[in-house]
C-alpha cells in the first residue's frame, strides 16, 4: 500500500470514530436533557396527542378517559403507566394489521356480490348420484382454492 492510501486509510478511520463519537454525545446530549426535564420522548408524544387519540389509548388501557385525558403520562401512576404502554402496543399492532388492507369506503359499505359455481355444461339428470356429489364436491374444492388465494394475498401484505 503507498503512503497516501495508508494516510487516507487512517484519516477515514478516525473521521468515522469522531463521527460515532458524536454521536454518542449528541445521543447522551439528549438523554441528558430529558433527564433534566423529567420527560422521556414516548411521554413527549403521548403528551402531543389530541384528545381523542388519547382517549383511545385510555379506553384501551381501561382508564376514564374523562378521569385522565388531561393529565401528562408522568403523572399517572406506576401502574396506569404500564397500562398505557400495553395499550400502545396493542394498538400498534392493530395498527400494523391493517396498514397494507384498503380501507376505503367500498370495503366496509358495499355488498359483496354472490360466487356463481360455473355451470359444467351437462344436464343435471344425465348425471347419475355418485357422479353429481363428485362434481358438487369438485366445485367446492376450487371455491376454497379461489379462497384460500385470495387470503395468502392479503396477508403478503
């Protein structure tokens, strides 16, 4: 290796270590502020929340929403806190089960409209009864196959 590359080999390293160096400060810089303030950042945001989005997380932590709307996060209790934490969490993963699923007003308003087995051409009463039940059981086995599509591309999302 020349010289030069060696030379710009260790500036590079030791930029990269200033530069996690930073970091870590600008990060205990913070840490340190929140302390100071007696805020930590989940607090912060549950304090920004209008009163409605609070009082969904209340409801589901099965808190009165009337009782603790206006109160800041680091003022509940222990106990009510660990309840908003278990309740932000179930709604994030509520969240999270509808985040790739079309929510619009179709989906929720409209009929769906019926399956139609497709007609297999021949007349019913030609069919004997052993082969009727097999062609019945035929169509239902692609129905469930059409089904079972539809549902591993919903949850692909």
């Amino acid at each position: 290796m020349s010289t030069a590359v060696r030379s710009l080999a260790t500036n590079l390293n030791a930029a990269n270590e200033q530069l996690d160096s930073c970091q870590n400060v600008a990060e205990t810089a913070i840490s340190a502020m929140r302390q100071m303030l007696g805020k930590n950042s989940a607090a912060s945001r549950f304090d920004k929340l209008n009163p409605q989005q609070r009082a969904m997380i209340l409801f589901a932590a099965r808190l009165k929403p009337s009782e603790y709307i206006n109160k800041p996060l680091l003022s509940l209790s222990l106990s009510d806190r660990d309840a908003v934490r278990q309740a932000i969490i179930s709604l994030t993963d509520l969240a999270k089960t509808f985040g790739c699923v079309s929510l619009s007003r179709d989906q929720f308003l409209s009929q769906p409209k019926p399956r139609v087995v497709k007609s297999i051409g021949v007349k019913r009463e030609a069919i004997g009864e052993e082969d009727e039940l097999s062609r019945e059981i035929q169509d239902i086995n692609a129905l469930a196959a059409e089904l079972a599509l539809e549902v591993e591309q919903q949850n692909r999302c």
